[in-house]
C-alpha cells in the first residue's frame, strides 16, 4: 500500500456533534489511526448537505495533521483545538460531497436512501 495514500471517511449526521463527543470519536480515530494507513474523517450535519451550499460546512474532522492538538485536549481539557471547539467551511468536504455524488448516480444499488 503506498505509503501516501489514506482512508478519507464522510459521515452524514442529523445533529451537530458536543465537544465530549468530538474528542471520544477523535480518540477512537488516534488508537486505529495508521493501521494499516491514516485515517482522514469529517462530518457533517444532513441540513448542510441537502440543500447542498459551497464550501461545505464541517461538524467534526479528524486528520494527522491535527492528533497532536486532539491529544493536547483530551489531556488539557482547556487547551484550544480549533477543529473541537468549532465548525468550519471546509472545501475537503465540498470535493468529498461530488465524488459521493458522481459514486452514487454510477453505482445506486449500494446507496441507502436519504
């Protein structure tokens, strides 16, 4: 497996997620993270996808680049941690909704009804 590649999750949501959710899903992510390659996770609330507006807005993300600042604040619950403590435009999550789309109008059967 090439040692660049890693596993991009999208996860459609109903509600936004609490901090204490966030850093339970986070440190959940860091313990399989990188076994076999990285994880790159971010979520979104239904309501910001349908009717769909760009960037996409993300509840939750979760990448390499920020484990160190997820495990700063599951230690320091008061540390700052911009992807916990907010949500954000994120234009990976624009490029992540069109290729679901282009996914799903190719290969339907496997996709469940919203």
């Amino acid at each position: 497996m090439p040692r660049s590649s890693d596993i991009d999750l999208l996860v459609v949501g109903k509600d936004s997620l609490d901090i204490s959710t966030k850093l339970a899903i986070a440190k959940n992510i860091i313990e399989i993270d990188g076994k076999p390659c990285p994880l790159e996770m971010s979520a979104v609330r239904l309501s910001d996808v349908k009717p769909w507006e760009t960037p996409g807005n993300c509840v939750f993300h979760y990448s390499e680049f920020w484990k160190d600042k997820y495990l700063e604040k599951l230690s320091n619950p008061d540390a700052e941690c911009y992807v916990v403590d907010n949500e954000f435009p994120d234009e990976d999550v624009t490029s992540y909704i069109k290729s679901a789309r282009v996914l799903k109008n190719t290969y339907k059967e496997h996709f469940f009804k919203i």
